[in-house]
C-alpha cells in the first residue's frame, strides 16, 4: 500500500495518536472503506456511519431539522453539521462527512456532481463545494478521495499543535 491518502491519514493519526470518524450519503461508506482497508487502522478509526436518509443525518448525527428543510440534505450546512455531529457522538478528534448528488438525475433540485465535503475538529473546520463529472460511480470515487484528501489536510493542522 503506498502513499495513498488513506495510508497518509492513518499512518499520520497513528503517530500522535489522534482519531477519525465518518458520516458518508452519497459515498454509501467508500471513505471508511478505503480508511479500514489500511493495516493497523483500527488504532485511527472509531467509526463509519452511513446515513443516507434525512431522519439518520438528524437522529444519529445530530443535523438539525432546521437545516435540512431550510437548506436540503445536499447542502454546505448539512455537510458541516454532519462532520461536527459525527466527531462528537464519536470522541474523535476530526469527523468527515460528505453529502451529495451521485445520480444518475438530479435530487433536491441539485445537479448529478455536486458534492459537500465537511470536516471538523477543534482547532480548524472546513465544507468545500465539489463539482465532478461522470457517472454514479466515478462522482462516488471522487468525493471520497476528495473527502480523504480533506480529512488529510485537517490531520495535518491538528499535529502542527
């Protein structure tokens, strides 16, 4: 296994033994996949939810109701409270979620591609907006690499301290 992004996370949490967890929608559990597939993981990651439908982002994450009739479950709002519910119902030190439109149509008056990549910690929290082509599975694979690359980056800062 080289210097993909899940080793690079992984190996990273492990040397200063800080923690992950997930909340995945539209990647149906690809990250924490690609997390686990990496030996010694289970050292790193705490959890991966996949909560698909709105009453698991709410009732498992947290996401309030607000949030989701206001803003949609594909949104920057839903994509932040997801990282932030998952990290604190876990104890972890980052949470990462990604909500968004795989396709094959649109959802949520939503195009097929759109993507929110949340991450969350104490010290530094980000959503970004991805837009990616292709068909469901290829959109799928982007966003979790998109979303590994991001948790990555979070990890980055929170050894820094």
């Amino acid at each position: 296994m080289g210097n993909t992004a899940e080793f690079e996370l992984i190996k990273l949490l492990l040397e200063k033994g800080t923690t992950v967890a997930t909340a995945e929608s539209c990647t149906g559990g690809m990250v924490a996949a690609r997390l686990t597939s990496v030996s010694g993981a289970s050292g790193a990651f705490k959890y991966g939810a996949v909560t698909y439908c709105n009453e698991a982002k709410n009732a498992v994450l947290g996401v309030s109701t607000e949030t989701l009739d206001e803003h949609g479950a594909i949104s920057a709002e839903t994509a932040k409270e997801m990282a932030e519910g998952i990290r604190k119902v876990m104890s972890a030190d980052i949470g990462v979620s990604v909500t968004g439109n795989a396709g094959p149509g649109a959802a949520e008056n939503k195009e097929v591609g759109l993507v929110y990549i949340g991450v969350s910690s104490d010290n530094y929290s980000a959503v970004l907006e991805n837009h990616f082509e292709g068909d469901r599975i290829s959109v799928r694979a982007q966003a979790a690499d998109a979303a590994l690359s991001l948790a990555l980056s979070a990890a980055e800062k929170l050894a820094k301290e």
